[in-house]
C-alpha cells in the first residue's frame, strides 16, 4: 500500500500535480508515511477503491484514474482494507 501511494504521488507530480482530490492526495502521505488509519478510513478507503478501481489501468500509468487509485494505495489496499472490514464484521 505505501509502494503503491509512494508511485502515486510521484506519477501525480509527472502531471503537475493534476490528479486527486485533497482527500485523496493526503491519504497518499498518510499511506506513503505508513501511519495508522481508524477503521472510519479503512471502510471509506475500502469503499473508494471498490468504486474507482473500474478507472485503474496499470497499461496507463499517467491517466487520473490510475494514479488516484494508486494514491489511495491501489490493489493492495482495497484487498487489505477487505479483510480488515471482515475480521471486525462490518463486510460480508
């Protein structure tokens, strides 16, 4: 997740910095920095990357849509905060 968030925010700066929204651009840091989230974010991450990841295109590492699912820690994340969710019952 913090690989994924770090490739984020440097993809983010090869497009001046055009991608994401503040949200998204400081759940990068706070991923990049590895510090810890509340089970509040790790279902709204869970639920954010669930909805964009139809936007994630690994063959198009400049596109918005790539690299905003990368700042909130791409794959990785969303099958992370998966089973998080799962192990405290809140996700079937």
């Amino acid at each position: 997740m913090s690989n994924n968030a770090r490739k984020g925010i440097k993809l983010n700066r090869m497009v001046m910095n055009s991608c994401a929204t503040p949200v998204g651009k400081a759940r990068a840091r706070q991923l990049a920095n590895r510090k810890p989230l509340s089970l509040k974010t790790i279902s709204r991450m869970y639920s954010y990357l669930s909805r964009a990841e139809t936007y994630y295109n690994p063959k198009n590492k400049l596109a918005c849509g790539t690299i905003s699912y990368l700042l909130w820690g791409g794959l990785a994340a969303k099958r992370w905060t998966g089973k998080i969710l799962k192990e405290n019952k809140l996700l079937k």
